[in-house]
C-alpha cells in the first residue's frame, strides 16, 4: 500500500535532501582536507539530487536516487559520531555562534538557561537589523546600522562566555574546546594568553616572543604579496589567464604563511609543559587576557541588586582585594636601576612577575563563579548577558 502520494513522497525527499550546508564543513572541528575534499564533492551531489527530485523524474529513477540519498554517510570520509555533529549543526544567521553554544550546552547542560538567553538575544538583533536595512538606500546608514548591530550582536557573544569561562569546569572548557568550529578554537590575543600561563619562566616567556617575533618577520613578504594581489585583481580589464595566475600566486603565498604558522604552533607546543597547555585550552573563546581579568563583581553590579546580593558583593571584593594585596609583583623598573637589565639575577625577578600574573588571573576566574554561580539568580545572569544595565 503506498501511504504517500507520488508528489508528496518526492516533496519530502527533496526537502531533506541536503543533510549538511556547504558552510557546515568549515565549521566541523578536526577535519583534514581529504575530508573536506569528500565533503565537498558529496555535497555537490546532493546539489545534484535535489534538484533532480524537485524534477519529478520517473519513480525507477527517483527510487534510485533515494537509495543514494540514503546512504547516510557513505561516501563523506567521516565516522558516525562526525556525521550526525555534522548534519546537527545550525544553519542560517548565527550559525557558528549557535553551534559554540550548542557545544557548551553539550558538555555542561547545566548552562540551558544562558544559552537560550544568549540564542533569544542575538536572534533579535539580527531580526532589528533585517528590519532597519530593508528598503534602506543611503550606504552610510547602512553601514552604521550594520556596525551597531553587529556590536550588539559580539557584546552578547562577550558576556555569554564570560559567564560560560566561569560556571565551567576547566575539564569541561576543554573538552568544548575539542568540538567548536576552527574560528572558536582559535585565542584571542595569543602571545598575551601564553604569558599569563601558571608557572611560565623567564625562558620560556623569551622563547614565545622570538618565536612570534620571527615569524611574523618571516610572513611580512607574502602579506605585502597578497595584499598586492588583492589590488591587482581589481583592476578592470584584467585578462582571463593573469587573474588565473594571480589567484594561483595568491594561494601559493597563504600556503607559504599557513606552513610558518603550523611550525609556530609546533614550536610553542613545544615550549609549554602539559599542565600550561591544559591551562590553556581551559581559556574561553572570544575573551582576551585583559578581558578576563577584570573583576567579576563590577559586572555584578550594572544589575539592580537587593540589599543582601549588594552585601555580599562588597564583602567578596574586599576580600578579594586583600587576597590580591599579598600577590606582590617585583617592581620591575626599581630592579633594573638596581641590578641592571642585562644580569642573570632579571631571569628570576621576570620568572616571579610571571607568576603573579598567572595568580591574577585564576583568583578572578574563582571569583566570578561565586558571582555568577551564587550571588545573582539564574534570571539576573540571563538579563546582564542579554542587556547589562536595564534589568527590571
């Protein structure tokens, strides 16, 4: 018996033909470029079939081409786990920031709330923008529109991992950090994210801003060369086979830069020990150094409070600064003066102000638990991310 009609069968067909977008493969975390390859091509495929369905062809041949449809991942390259992240991710506006938070909530349900808020929040950014754009002709507006909202949109994006870095445990940072798409794995400011690492030494601390340092020199030619090319391929008139030619130039000079890059890596992988890469891959994204040390109960208070919350707040930042106040750094500029830049003794005066660093940092990452976990409700979390400022 056929419980569909022909049409209604093929409709359904057509619209779940497409397992995974096109952008979904650049968001997959771990992926070699074999993989993206097959991705690719098999995306390009089901391009193929869904337009051929939408067709109404013969059933023989639609039957066929269901049959390939569902294949699952046959053909893709990936393992099954892969698969399903890869058919699961968001589509549309927002689509790498829903995924970071799909990943969050992954492997700390507990944050279902802050990451609804934060999803509810820039989705209506982005329906305020939509609506302020259309029919909106001048450029300038428009592009005023598109900043502001756009700074709405990565202000929440600060605020929801400010509070994820803290209601997180460093193993479940970690373990986000395994799943979120390459731009997410990536730390802002990095060079100063490596200096604020527990333990650092003297040493090592000299060997990161070499390593920085000579590559960045290193890639100075090829950024000159790119940015070269990028004005060349303006150029009007520009022959078929030259702007072939400066695409291929183009592609050999990222490459050149991606290799340097992968060699950096390498080498601070190598600088670092075990417990100061696991240090750093408990970071949050989308938050510099500087912006994590901030303290946590400043935030606390651009919320309406009651006496009680207000209270315990000025008790933790008292405490907070008197805990502070026994972490001393070296006065760096008084020990130059006094033993000079260049002797041995500044290795171990740079060694301690490292450490300080690092010890400021983790006291705030402790505090803001305690902010965000016990002294605000659920809803006031939910509300400073959203809005910060005008909670009811």
């Amino acid at each position: 018996m056929r419980w569909f009609p022909g049409p209604l069968l093929l409709l359904a067909a057509a619209a779940a033909a497409q397992d995974f977008a096109r952008e979904s493969i650049e968001m997959m975390p771990g992926l070699g470029q074999d993989q993206k390859a097959k991705l690719l091509r098999l995306h390009a495929r089901q391009e193929q079939i869904e337009k051929r369905l939408k067709e109404k062809p013969p059933k023989e041949e639609a039957d066929k081409l269901l049959a390939e449809r569902s294949g699952g991942p046959g053909g893709s390259g990936l393992e099954e786990a892969q698969w399903k992240r890869l058919v699961a991710m968001p589509r549309g506006a927002l689509r790498e920031e829903r995924y970071a938070h799909m990943v969050a909530l992954e492997v700390a349900p507990s944050l279902d709330r802050i990451v609804a808020a934060a999803d509810a929040a820039q989705a209506v950014v982005v329906a305020q923008r939509e609506q302020l754009l259309k029919g909106l002709e001048d450029r300038i507006v428009r592009a005023r529109v598109e900043s502001t909202c756009g700074e709405q949109q990565r202000a929440i994006e600060r605020r929801f991992w400010r509070v994820a870095w803290h209601l997180m445990t460093p193993d479940e940072m970690r373990r986000a950090r395994e799943l979120f798409s390459p731009r997410y794995q990536q730390y802002p400011d990095l060079p100063q994210q490596l200096q604020t690492l527990p333990g650092l030494t003297a040493s090592q601390s000299q060997r990161i801003r070499s390593l920085f340092a000579e590559t960045e020199s290193e890639n100075a030619a090829d950024q000159a060369e790119v940015r070269r090319i990028a004005v060349a391929l303006r150029e009007p008139g520009l022959k078929q086979e030259d702007r072939n030619a400066l695409h291929r130039a183009n592609g050999a000079a990222y490459g050149r830069m991606g290799k340097r890059n992968n060699a950096l890596t390498d080498a601070l992988r190598a600088t670092l020990t075990k417990e100061q890469r696991d240090a750093l891959h408990a970071r949050p994204p989308y938050l510099n150094p500087g912006e994590l040390q901030q303290p946590p109960w400043q935030f606390a208070r651009e919320l309406r409070l009651s006496p009680e919350q207000d209270a315990r707040l000025k008790r933790i930042e008292q405490e907070s600064n008197k805990e502070r106040g026994g972490i001393k750094a070296p006065d760096m500029g008084m020990m130059m003066q006094e033993i000079g830049a260049e002797s041995p003794q500044m290795m171990a005066v740079e060694t301690a102000r490292q450490g300080v660093r690092a010890q400021v940092f983790d006291h705030f990452h402790g505090v803001g638990r305690v902010v965000f976990g016990e002294v605000l409700t659920p809803a006031q979390v939910c509300d400073w991310i959203v809005a910060p400022g005008v909670s009811p």
